[in-house]
C-alpha cells in the first residue's frame, strides 16, 4: 500500500525504463527508521519484475558485516549457471589471500574488475538485472567497494541497482556508501506520512473511515512513520478495536513487538551517544529543552549536537522547533523505554529529578520523575512534592495530588503530621474514607490544639455520621483551645462549636440552647469572623428546625451570612450549606442557587463540594416547583454520592421522596427504597417506605410510615423542614377517617402559620380547604391560600391552588384562575395539573363543573372512589357528592348509564 508515494515511484518507473533501454542507474533511497524504505525498494521489484526484468534481493545487516563480499554473493550467485559459481567463489576469495596490512591495491582493483567482468557477462546470458540492496549502510566493506565500483560504470549495462541508506546512521558516515550516495544517478526521499496520508491508510486498513479523534490519536503516536503506523493498525485490529473515538485512548496501551524489535536493533547498532540520549528522552517522558537532556546524557555540547543530528536524521527524534526535543511519535519514546531495565529507569528518574532541580524547572516535572523512582531520595524532595501536590490540585487534579503527597510520605525527615493532613485535604473530595483515616493519623502526631482543629474541620460537616469528626475529640480540642490565649485560637474555637453543636443536634432543648447562644455573640453576629458565621449557620439550623424563632429575624440573618461568605468549593464541608436548608424551609430562596453553582465541578466525575451544592439545587428546585430539574439533580447525586456520603444522600433522597409523591411515581419510590443505607436516619426510611406505599395506592400503610416519620422528626425536635402532616390528612380521609383527617389539617394550619414561611402556610390552607366538602366552605380557604402563595417562591403549589379554586368555584373568576393556575403549572412541567376541562358559569343544573367533570371521567374509566378521591387529594365523601350531582345533571340513574349519558353530552 503505496501513500503519498507517487513521486518517489514515477522516478523508480524512469530508472526501470532507462535501465531496460541500456542505460543503467543506481537509485539510492533514503530515510529515516521505518520511513518506508524497503516499501520503496519492493515496490522498484515488481516494477521492475513487471517489466521483464530480472530481480536479485540482498539485506545487509550489521551481524554480518564480518562477511567479505557477503552482499555481493548475495546479488551474483543467484545470476550464475551452476557450472560458473566456481569463478564467483575464486574471484570473491582472491582479495582475502593477502595478509593485513599487506594487500596490494592493484590486486584489489584486479578483483573489483574481475567481479564487474563477471556480472556484465551475466548480464549479457540473463538479459536486464535488477540488484535491490536494502540496508546499504550495514554492507560489508569489500561488497560497498564492488556496489561503488559498478555505479561508476554501468550507464552502457541494462542494469539497475536500488539500495536503501539509513539517515543518521553512524555506518551512513562511511566514505565509500557516501561516495555511492554522491554517484548515484537518483535519489528518492521516503518520508513520514502526512496526517492525511494517515487517514488514507487508516481507510485502506480497516474498510472504514476513521473518526477524526482517532486519526489524530495515531498520528500523534507514530508521527506518521509508515513502521509504526503498520505496527499500530496490525496491534489494534488484533484487539478487535475499531477507528472510533471512544477507542482513541485505548491506542497508547498497545505495544506492538515487531516495531520494538526493529527500533532496538537500530538503537544497538548506534554509538553510545545516541543510545544515551535516547534514554534520557525516554526516562523523561515529556518534551525537554535540548540543555537539560544533554546534562541528564551525561554529554557534552559537541557530543550531544551530533548524537542529535543522528537521531534527526534517523527519524526517531524531531526537530525542536519550540525549544523542546521529543520523539517523532509518542511511540517511539514508549517503546524505547520499555527496554529499560528496572535498575536503569530507577537510576534516570533520580538523576532526571535532580537535573531538573537544579535547572530550576517547575515542581511537577520534579514531582513526576521522584515518583518514578524508589532510590534514595535527596533532602529537599519532600518539599518539591508537596509543592507539586498544590500545583497539582491548583489544575484540578487531586488524584495526582495526592500521590505527590503518598510520595512525600516516603522520605525520610519530612513532617509526617503535616504531610497526613495535606494529604487528606485532597483525598475528601474524592476518597472520604481515606481522608478520614489519614486524619485520624494525623491527629495522634500533633500536640498543638488550634492544629488539631484545623485538622478536624477538614471533615464536611454534611456528609454523613461515619466520616464525621469524632464528637469526644470535638469536646476535648474545644475545651482545650479555650485555654489558649489568642485570635487564631479563638476562630478554631468557634469552628470545633459550630461542628459540636451540630453533630448533637439530636439533644432536647437545643433549639432553645441555640437562641440563647446567639444572643450572646451580639446585635451582628453575621458581621464578624468567618469562623463565628459558621457558628452562627448551625444555630440558626437548629433555632429553625426546632421553630424556636421568628422566621422573618432567622431569614435575615442567614441572608447575611451568605452575602459575607461566597459560594465556593471549600465552603462545602463548613456548616454554610445549612443555611440553604434554613432558607428552603422559610420559602425564601432568592439567589440561593447561584450561591450554589460556585461550588459546582466537573460534571462527570463529581467531587464532595459538587455532590453537596447539587443536594442543595435539588432541594431549592423543589421548593420553586421545578420537579424535572429537582430530579436530574437529585437522581445525579443519588447516583454519584456512594455510601461513603449518606448524608448527601438523605436531603437528596428527601427531594425524590416528595417528586414520587407528587408525580405517583413507584419507579422512582421503589428507587429509594433500594438505595437505603444503615446509617440513614430512621425517619428517612419511614419517608421512603411511606411514599412507596402511597404510590402503589396502600394508604393505610403510607399514613403508618408517614406518621413514624414525623414522630421521629420531632423526638429531635424537627418540627419544620419536612412538613408531612397535611400528606397524611389526605391519606386520613382516603382511608375513612375524615374527623381525623380534619383535625391534623387543621393543625398543620396552626403549625405553619405559626412559622409563617408563604409556602407552608398556602399548602396547609389548600389541603384544609381540600377535605371541606361544600365549595362554598372551600372556595375561601382556597382564595386564602392563593393570596399567600402569591409571596412564595413554591410555583407549583399556588398552582396547584389555582387550579383547584377555578374547579370548585364558579362564574368567570374561577375560570380565570384555574387558566393562571394550568399557566403555571406547564411551567413548572406538571402536566397532571393542565387537563382540558373549563369551569362552567353555572352554579347549579346543566353543565357540569370542571371538578365534576373530572370525577365523571375517572369514574367512567373504572376507578374506584377511593382511587379517584386520592388522585384528586379530595374525601371520599367529596367524591360521592361530585357524582351525585352529576347524576342529576345528566339525568341519570346511576353510575351504570354514566358512560352512555357522557357521550351524550359531549354531542350535546
């Protein structure tokens, strides 16, 4: 497969052509390793062969240069009749009668004449000859002076001599191949192909067009060297990989062993020089200026200048056009350094660190050649790799960070405390577990509390009980930071109480504990420290959940709190993400999410900060009605959290729980279900169990786990941030225990407006208003609610009311709201909310009202009044009023002739 070879073969088809006519050539063919020279020279053969013209092969090689005249036996004796090799052996073995030192060049030239006499005779009996030498430079001496010999006297032979001349090679150099190169009557280049001339003979290869990625994959492997591409393709087909993008990264794990062998006895057959900087490249393993690969190499300027141009020349290494020198291909440097022996990369890597020491050069390069290495380390190593740990982390990599760290942990004299809680700073973003054992190790080396503590309040707060700080070394660290005099010790003081505070939250009495601790930091608590805000977050938490102060006085002041503390990845594993449950809870949730984003990473390979300020966008998504995004979020942290991070999970898993509810999904209930783990709070089973039982339609099973849920909220005191009570009301009437039902509603009235958060207040009027059976009790309680809702964030839930109020009221305002509410709702994507039905302008006879309507088709679709009541969140009773007066309307019966009356009615 001949590509981007169309030059080089029309001056091989003129030499053959010349060649027949009588007038023979000598085409020399250079270029680099694995350029394609010997394609160039088989390519000369069948030409030639095509032609009539008769075709001798012969490869020199450097174990056999020790042969006299072993090339030219090689060429000739395959021309000679059986009855002539006789004069061959006489004539080759002539010139070794003379001792060294003593031959007579007369005698020589005697034989090189004797030798042409012979071969132009062949010529003669054979007819047009072809000689094709490949390897030329590696020829054995005597065979390079007859190949010399004959290129100065065939233009009368119908002869043609094609020999490949390895670039750089140091046997190139030699006087007599040079004097052939110069004699020759033509020159062809073989080059490495183009990036599109890779393309093509991806093509040709695998009988598809590769994708672009993977084209400019192998190209920058084998630099276009049609060896190494051949290599490639053969090693990749025989994996079953095919030209795809995805398969792209897969390339640079192929080794192939034909192009390795080839490369090392090319590498073995140059001068200690090139071997050595060969190495030196290899054990760097990144594009290097041209001085620090030379003191590495051990060489000097003129030494590593021409051992340069040889491997320039050779094509192994390219020209180094920016300053820095790199292989032709990123191959070649791979399999150059698979033939170092353990002992030999171990010594480079070190001597690499040390060269790039002292040269000055950026600590990652350092960092990555100390790694390599397992050799005694130098002093000043611990500290490059720390170094290059920051820079690492710097550039989003923590993975590498920490085994710059892991590392540094190895050498002798470095401060293993110090080191331990570098160390798990960078692993609690992605490997928890890890962090937190490190820390713990850390933690026993240190003496100095206000150390201790910055060490502890590396642990996220948020993440879940079994990687939390420990609550006794939490108490001891605080009780002895307040024996230490000054400010530093004073912030970590703060941090140690807001994480106590928090991890007891579980204690009676400590939302009152909490008020009376933030009166006591003053009239502007959020104003101060960094330190006393976190604090100031937690209590604010507890105050809210235990409602134990006005809402309007606790959304200020979390609103300072994040004003003063922007939105970033570290404030993740503070207390700060509390405040957005704070502000959740009291419907007060402006500017929350973008507060969020600034902590957000990478999307696909999310660390803790990431997971925690999605948990957060999930939760304010929810709380504005946008269930689609909710979910994606929600799902993704669900998804990405592991057990390691329960406590992500649980606000996450909070959001699906109220999604299914609301969308009656078990799919996703089911899901919940599945992803519990043991340390999840026991009221968030209870949620997750209740809510698969409400979407298969068990509502007495879904009010039990409901109520244990809500029990066990408020054991601890939770009486805010997951307001269930007003769900159960409704489950209470399905289940046929309407007074119940409206005495739990009623009180879910009284607990929300005592709150005061609009959302709150407006579902809880909404649900009272949805167990009230005549419209004209309902309808202002609905109007109640709306008014409410209309300051809340929560647009599905007026929705909801809006919708509801146009169903049970009557005359052109119901219609209007129940379009406002159908409006707002298709923005939110709740589609059950936007059905066709219109409220009717009559109160009584005729047309039936939109929630009439609605029954009537339930019922007709063979849903129970129990399903249709729960469906609607209305009473059962509700629902036989609704059909009762649809009977009358219709003037029917019953419920038998309500499909036929329907059909009617429609018509009508």
């Amino acid at each position: 497969m001949m590509i981007e070879r169309a030059d080089q073969l029309a001056a091989i088809a003129g030499a053959v052509a010349e060649a027949r006519a009588g007038a023979g050539e000598f085409v020399v063919v250079r270029g680099g390793l694995g350029a394609g020279r010997s394609a160039l020279v088989h390519a000369a053969g069948e030409e030639a062969a095509a032609r009539g013209v008769r075709v001798v092969r012969a490869a020199a090689t450097p174990l056999e240069r020790g042969v006299a005249h072993g090339v030219v036996w090689l060429l000739l004796e395959p021309l000679l009749e059986a009855g002539r090799r006789g004069e061959l052996l006489t004539a080759v073995r002539a010139e070794g009668e003379f001792p060294a030192g003593q031959a007579d060049p007369r005698r020589a030239h005697l034989v090189l004449h004797e030798l042409l006499e012979l071969f132009t005779e062949m010529v003669r009996d054979t007819g047009p000859v072809a000689l094709l030498v490949d390897d030329l430079q590696w020829a054995d001496p005597a065979s390079a002076r007859w190949l010399a010999y004959l290129a100065k006297r065939m233009s009368r032979l119908r002869v043609l001599v094609v020999a490949t001349l390895l670039e750089g090679d140091d046997s190139a150099d030699d006087i007599v191949v040079k004097d052939i190169a110069r004699t020759a009557a033509r020159t062809v280049h073989a080059t490495p192909l183009s990036p599109a001339g890779v393309r093509a003979y991806l093509t040709a290869r695998c009988g598809a067009e590769p994708a672009p990625e993977f084209a400019d994959a192998c190209y920058a492997r084998t630099g276009g060297s049609p060896m190494l591409l051949d290599a490639l393709v053969n090693a990749m087909l025989g994996h079953g990989l095919r030209p795809v993008a995805s398969a792209a990264a897969e390339l640079a794990a192929l080794r192939p062993s034909p192009a390795a062998a080839r490369l090392t006895r090319c590498l073995r057959a140059q001068p200690d020089d090139v071997r050595a900087v060969t190495k030196a490249m290899a054990a760097l393993g990144e594009p290097t200026e041209t001085g620090v690969l030379a003191e590495l190499a051990g060489l000097d300027s003129p030494d590593f200048d021409a051992a340069l141009r040889a491997l320039r020349r050779l094509g192994v290494v390219e020209a180094p056009a920016d300053g820095l020198l790199r292989f032709a291909g990123e191959m070649a440097g791979d399999l150059v350094a698979d033939q170092l022996s353990a002992e030999e990369q171990d010594r480079l890597h070190l001597r690499a660190a040390n060269v790039l020491y002292r040269n000055g050069r950026p600590v990652e390069q350092i960092g990555r050649q100390l790694l390599a290495t397992v050799a005694e380390p130098e002093p000043w190593a611990a500290d490059v790799l720390r170094t290059a740990a920051s820079a690492a982390l710097a550039n989003s990599s923590p993975q590498t960070a920490a085994q710059y760290l892991q590392h540094a942990l190895a050498h002798p004299g470095a401060d293993r405390a110090e080191l331990l809680v570098d160390l798990a700073a960078v692993e609690r973003g992605y490997d928890l577990p890890a962090a937190h054992r490190h820390l713990h190790q850390a933690l026993g080396l240190m003496r100095d509390p206000v150390d201790r503590a910055f060490a502890l309040g590396l642990l996220p707060v948020v993440a879940g009980v079994r990687f939390a700080a420990d609550v006794r070394r939490l108490r001891q660290v605080l009780a002895e930071l307040r024996d230490v005099p000054g400010p530093e010790a004073a912030e970590a003081a703060l941090r140690m109480e807001a994480r106590l505070r928090y991890h007891e939250r579980g204690v009676p009495g400590v939302g009152k504990a909490a008020a009376d601790r933030l009166a006591e930091l003053g009239p502007a608590p959020a104003q101060d420290s960094s330190a006393q805000r976190e604090l100031v977050a937690v209590l604010l938490y507890l105050m809210t959940v235990a409602g134990a102060a006005p809402r309007e006085s606790i959304v200020d002041l979390a609103r300072q709190v994040l004003e003063r503390e922007p939105g970033s990845p570290d404030q993740m594993y503070t207390t700060l993400p509390l405040t957005v449950l704070v502000l959740a809870a009291a419907d007060s949730l402006d500017g929350v999410d973008s507060w969020l984003a600034a902590a957000c990473g990478a999307a696909a390979d999310p660390d803790l900060p990431t997971l925690v300020a999605w948990a957060g966008q999930a939760l304010v998504a929810s709380a504005t009605g946008l269930l689609g995004v909710a979910r994606d979020r929600a799902q993704a942290v669900l998804t990405s959290a592991g057990p390691s991070r329960v406590g992500i999970t649980m606000t996450a898993m909070r959001v699906l729980a109220e999604i299914a509810m609301e969308q009656r999904d078990p799919a996703l209930a089911r899901l919940l279900v599945d992803n519990l783990e043991v340390e999840h709070d026991p009221w968030l089973r209870s949620l997750a169990h209740g809510t698969l039982a409400l979407t298969e339609a068990n509502h007495t099973a879904a009010a039990e786990y409901f109520l244990d849920c809500v029990h066990q909220l408020e054991r601890f005191g939770n009486r805010v941030l997951l307001p269930l009570r007003g769900q159960i009301a409704l489950l209470l009437a399905a289940t046929d225990d309407p007074k119940r039902a409206e005495a739990v509603a009623q009180g879910e009235v009284e607990r929300a407006s005592s709150w005061g958060a609009p959302s709150s207040v407006g579902r809880a009027l909404r649900i009272r208003a949805t167990l009230l059976d005549r419209d004209e009790d309902a309808v202002p309680v609905l109007r109640e609610a709306a008014e409410v809702l209309a300051r809340s964030g929560d647009r599905l839930e007026l929705a909801r009311t809006l919708v509801l109020l146009g169903e049970r009221g009557t005359g052109p305002d119901a219609r209007e709201r129940l379009l406002e509410g159908r409006s707002l709702a298709a923005g939110c994507g709740a589609s059950w909310l936007t059905g066709s039905a219109e409220p009717s302008d009559q109160a009584d006879g005729g047309l039936l009202t939109a929630t009439e309507q609605r029954v009537v088709e339930l019922a007709v679709s063979g849903r129970r009044n129990r399903d249709i009541a729960e469906l609607l969140e209305v009473t059962v009773r509700a629902v036989e009023k609704h059909l009762t007066s649809s009977y009358r309307k219709l003037g029917i019966s019953g419920r038998a002739e309500l499909a036929a009356a329907m059909r009617g009615h429609r018509a009508g």
